[in-house]
C-alpha cells in the first residue's frame, strides 16, 4: 500500500517534530509511506473566512501530488476534513472529479480503521487529556459525538490504551470547541480565547500532564493560552506519544 | 477587522463573572437535554423522522395548507393568510379594532417579535401585554429577549425584584424566586380576567385535524385563552405538520431538545372557537417562500424553535444573546438573518468557530454550521467581505499557490522568532490578545525531507 504523507502548511512550518513522527509511525507500522515534496496548503484557511473560490489551484494541486498514492494520511483531523468534505465541491467548479477525498485519512483514523495495529512498542508513563477536536470529532468521527445518542466510542482513545504506562483522561466537555476556528481566532479574539481559557482549564482540571489530540491546530491555539499564562500543562501531538521509542 | 457581532462580545465578556454565569448555565440546560435524549434509544430515529417529516411538508405546503384551512374551517375557525409583516399586523389590528377591544394577553410568538407586532399595536392604542413570565419581566424592563426559548436569561434575580418593586409594589429588597413568582402570578391574574383577546403563538399546525397546538411551561396560553371571546393564534406556514402521527415525532423532540423536560407542562390543542367566542388563525408567509426556492438553505425551514443551537453553541454561551443583529441570537439566528437581509444581518456570520455542535444537536436536523460556512462565501459577492481577511486570505493564497515562494518563507520565518516583543504584540495582533504566537521551527518539514533528515 503506497501512502503518501500529507502535511498541511503549518505542520510544515511549526511543528515538524510532528510529520517526522507521523512518517516513522507509518513506517513502524509496514507501510510504504512517501512524502511528495513541496507541498503547502489544503485552502481551508481562506475558505472558512469566506473565500473558498481561492482554494481552488490549491485543491489541484494536491490532486497532482497525491495522484500516484493509494491513500493520503496527515496528522491533521481538520485539513483532512477540509479535503475529504469540500474538495469535491470546489473542484467540481472544474469540471474535476476530486480523487483525494475518497483516500484520504486522518493519521488516527487510518491506523485505528485500516492498518489495525494490535500493538506498538510506544511508551509514555504520562497522564494525558485527549483533546476531541471539533471536525476530528464531528467531520471524521474520530470520537462519538456528544450531541448524538450513540455509544461511546474514541478512537484515539483506543490508540493510546496500545501505549505503555499511559493514563488516559478526557475533560468534563469532552468535545467542546477550544476556541481555535481558523481566522475566528483573530475576527473574534474575545471569545476565542475565552474558549481556549476554558478549554485548557477544562484539561487541567482532570489532572493530567498533556492535553493531546489529532489536530495541531487546536493544541496550537491552547499553547498560545498555556504560554501566555504559564498554565501547568503542556500539549502534545497524539503522533508523538504513538511513535515513542521509534 | 472586528464586526459588530465581535464588538458587542468583548464587552459582553468584561464582566467575566456574567460570562461565566451566563455559559454555565446554558450548559446546564445542554446538560440536561442530553440527559433527556439519551433516554430515548429511538432518539437518531426520531431525529431523522422528524427531518423528513419537515422536508416532507416544506415541499407539500400549497396543499397540506390548503387540507388546514378547509379542516379549520370546519371546526369553525377562520382562516387568514398573511403575505407579509404588514398584512398580519393589520389583521390582527383591524380583528382588534372592530370589536373595540382595548388589551390583548398574549402567550410567547416569536412570529409575532419578528413582525413587529407589538409596537404595531401599541403605537394604536391596544395594550399588549405578554403573558410568559420571561417576556412579561422583559417588556416591562422594555428590553428584548436574548434567547428565544429562556428569553430572559441574562436577567437576575435581582434586577427582576427591583424592577417588581416599582411595578407591582413588591417590598424593596425581597428578591425571593417563589415570592417574586407568586406576586407575578397575582399581577397576571388581573390581566387575564379582564382582557378582551388572547394571542398566541403556534408549536405545530396539523393539516389533517385543522388544529393548531401550543406548547408552554406556565399555562399562560391556557389561561389567556379561557377568558375573553376572541383568540388569534398566527403561525409561519412552516409550522404546517400533516397529521397527529407527525405531531407526535415533535413533541417528543421539543422539549427534550430545548429545555431537558421529557414533554413541556402544557401541549395545548385548539381546534374550535369556545361558545359563542370567535377562533382566527392567521397563516404567515413573510419571505418563507422565498426560503423554499434556496436549495442551498431550505432546511432552515425544518426549524422548530427549540433553541437548543443557543445553549450549545460556545459562542452564544460566551458572547449573549444581544451580541447578535438579529432578533433571533445564536447559530440559527445567524441563519436567519442572513436569509431575511444579508447585507444588513452579514456582521453575525463572525460568530462561529464551525465547532458544528449545533448541527448536531438539532432535533430536525438542519445543517446550521455547514449554512454558516456557505453564507460566508456569499460575503464577497455581496460586497460585505471584511477587507483585512480578503488580504489575509489572498496573501495566503499567492504564498500558498506558489511552493518555491512558500519554501523560501519558512526559511526566513524563524526570524519572527527573535523579534522583540512590542514588533509582535500589539494592536495589530488579535492573536497577541491573550495568547502567545506559536513559534516558528529552525527547518521546516519539507527542509528536513530534502536533507534526507526524516527516517
């Protein structure tokens, strides 16, 4: 299976440490993993702000890039949901059949739902926080909503129950927003991080050491909050705790 | 590159006691309705019923509405058809004026708060008086609802007696709940038995029986009704279900969804005027029509006011219901106005995250967060799009469409990193408002990749 490793703009920028453990975990786990060079954005910062017309050579392009892979797998839930829901949609303005959205996975989903993996050698004597994120949850049913009537289920959960001395906690909203939204963070700075306050303190409260997540962009936004208050927590890729020891 | 919406939420939380209090306890009632849902194993089967059901009658109007009136009529009601605001306002003024009445008790209507209709009337000298106690403190507070369901929410307790005490002569200082209740009970009492007309609003309008059905928690509708000779009731024409099966799937949603009680303490079904009284029902259209032909938004109409949008939506619970344009807060709200008048309503559309919470509570399953995204798209079109996101966005766009360009950014990048602190906090930087930036890495993933550095 020849999976090719997305890797939207700001993992590319900011957190590399997390594509880094994305491809050794996809490694680890016998996958046939490549990282087609050069890429940079999925368009959905410009289209949650209004502008999804603008994300057109952007959704292109990654039809390009990924054309030669059998699935598409990024540590990022929501660029994931941007592909798999609204690509389509913005491409058939070309006449284009979006081929992307019908391969592509969050990393958690991909590992939980195709490549099940009974074990890994991950070790991670830690309490963590699972951060069920808005589209993870609600696009990708990473999570069981807590809106709907349906048995629990969590799948990044289930991942983590795979790692070595970890404790697993998830806050008393389990899934609600942080607050992050793209640009919402800076056209309604107020509530956004009023959001991610309570967020965080939400985390803290179940007493665990990390709050980690399959999106960097809400770990990212509670980091802002964490640092800016110097908040007894610290955020962490879901990828970073699977891929310990590799 | 703040909207109204943004402006009015940051005063809003100054007082972050309120807000706290405030987001509390609209959880609490989210809480609580999903309590109340997961007591029903049925409960994603009704939901989607019930979506269909809706669908169902929005594409059957001119006949399930047609099947009312001759069935209304029959139980001798008199059926109105109301194109607009003014036309409904009107009807019930001349309804009013021909028989020289004077005070009408009215149960809640957010039709009617919609149409204007109480100015209307009280501009001409009827005295309207509401009758639901959140709406009774807030027009004798002359203030409007927050909330379409808890209209009252953002008022205490405190606010509530003083307001008593110079209203209805409470003693100074007894902010008591129960004795505050029972002093307005007393005072609605009056009203009731001496008013002329009764209005009020309408949960579901059955098209098989030519009943209309109204639910509420105080009885007031009930009590309103039971005097006077005249009672009005007025309904948007989405309110149209087909018969008393479909009833049955939405009462069994209403109040589950809006307040966490298994059913509201009245479902009251009206169906004939009471002896030798009178029974007109007004029919609404108002721009729903118009709704119909928008493929795009068409499940607004699937709405059943439960509010249960507001209680979950983390922006509401953190911004107030007077934070928003419309009449109508919250994420169904936006939607609303947007379909009313976009270019006047467009500054509400900041207020979401695209948490999709809402879309997921909703117990007729309209698509409210995914309608948000939609109409934010329309934005630029409608000349309404906020120039500092059009230049963010197209800034990103040119960075983003161009690799090398991208490449050679992430390099330099890490600069920002080093600079001093007032070059990147200040009033430019929103997201410097209580958070700090993240940082930039020394090389980027794709650097790595390149540098055979990843294995």
């Amino acid at each position: 299976m020849k999976v090719g490793l997305f890797i939207p703009c700001y993992i590319n920028a900011i957190y590399p440490e997390v594509g880094v453990a994305s491809y050794k975990l996809l490694k680890a786990v016998g996958m046939d993993v490549d990282y087609p060079l050069d890429q940079t954005c999925c368009g959905q910062p410009m289209a949650n702000a209004g502008f999804e017309k603008e994300s057109y050579a952007m959704a292109m392009r990654m039809e390009e890039l990924f054309k030669a892979y059998d699935y598409v797998v990024g540590p990022s839930a929501s660029c994931v949901a941007f592909v798999k829901e609204y690509h389509p949609g913005i491409l058939k303005e070309g006449n284009h059949v979006c081929s992307n959205a019908g391969k592509i996975y969050d990393i958690c989903e991909f590992l939980h739902d195709v490549v099940k993996p009974a074990s890994l050698s991950a070790e991670f004597p830690h309490k963590v926080s699972i951060h069920n994120s808005c589209h993870g949850v609600r696009e990708l049913n990473l999570s069981s909503p807590s809106e709907r009537n349906i048995p629990y289920y969590n799948k990044l959960r289930n991942l983590l129950a795979l790692v070595k001395g970890i404790e697993i906690f998830e806050p008393k909203r389990i899934d609600e927003c942080c607050g992050f939204g793209g640009m919402f963070s800076i056209e309604e700075p107020e509530v956004s991080v009023c959001m991610a306050q309570d967020k965080v303190a939400d985390h803290i409260s179940t007493g665990a050491e990390y709050i980690t997540g399959a999106d960097s962009s809400c770990l990212m936004h509670m980091q802002g909050v964490i640092e800016r208050e110097n908040l007894p927590i610290k955020t962490i890729h879901i990828v970073q705790i699977l891929a310990t020891g590799l | 590159m703040s909207t109204r919406h943004s402006t009015a939420a940051a005063r809003f939380l100054k007082d972050r006691e309120q807000e706290k209090w405030h987001d509390e306890t609209l959880w609490l009632v989210r809480a609580k309705r999903d309590k109340m849902s997961r007591s029903l194993p049925e409960w994603e089967t009704l939901r989607n019923l019930a979506a269909s059901i809706k669908l169902y009658s929005n594409s059957h109007l001119a006949d399930l509405l047609e099947q009312f009136e001759k069935n209304a009529a029959g139980n001798g009601a008199i059926v109105h058809w109301a194109k607009d605001a003014e036309e409904y306002n009107r009807i019930v003024y001349d309804l009013l004026k021909e028989r020289n009445i004077k005070r009408l008790a009215k149960s809640k209507s957010m039709l009617a708060e919609e149409c204007g209709m109480n100015s209307y009337l009280m501009e001409r000298g009827i005295d309207v008086v509401e009758t639901d106690l959140g709406e009774r403190i807030l027009q004798l507070m002359h203030l409007k609802p927050s909330h379409i369901v808890l209209p009252a929410i953002h008022i205490k307790r405190q606010q509530v007696g003083e307001m008593m005490e110079r209203e209805m002569g409470t003693e100074k200082g007894n902010f008591d709940p129960t004795y505050l209740t029972h002093a307005a009970r007393k005072n609605l009492r009056e009203i009731f038995l001496n008013s002329d007309a009764a209005m009020t609003g309408v949960n579901f309008a059955v098209a098989s029986t030519g009943e209309i059905v109204v639910c509420t928690n105080e009885g007031n509708a009930d009590m309103g009704t039971s005097f006077p000779k005249l009672h009005i009731a007025a309904f948007g024409l989405e309110k149209i279900v087909p018969d008393l099966e479909a009833l049955g799937v939405f009462t069994r949603l209403l109040a589950r969804s809006g307040t966490g009680q298994p059913i509201t303490s009245y479902t009251s079904h009206y169906r004939s005027p009471q002896n030798g009284g009178e029974f007109h029902i007004i029919i609404v259209d108002n721009g729903r029509s118009e709704i119909l032909k928008n493929r795009e938004h068409i499940r607004i109409l699937n709405c059943i006011r439960c509010g249960e949008c507001m209680n979950t939506c983390p922006v509401y619970r953190r911004s107030g219901g007077y934070s928003y344009t419309y009449f109508i807060p919250g994420p169904i709200g936006i939607n609303l106005s947007m379909l009313k008048n976009p270019k006047l309503y467009s500054d509400n559309l900041s207020a979401c995250s695209l948490c999709l919470s809402c879309s997921n509570v909703c117990p007729v399953k309209v698509d409210l967060g995914e309608q948000i995204y939609r109409w934010r798209q329309q934005l630029d079109g409608l000349g309404q799009a906020n120039p500092v996101k059009k230049q963010i966005s197209m800034g990103l766009k040119y960075l983003m469409d161009r690799p090398k360009v991208f490449n050679t950014a992430l390099k330099f990048a890490p600069l920002a990193n080093q600079m001093p602190r007032f070059v990147l906090y200040n009033k430019l930087n929103a997201w410097g408002k209580g958070r700090e930036l993240p940082h930039f890495a020394k090389k980027s993933f794709n650097e790595l990749w390149k540098n055979n550095q990843v294995k």
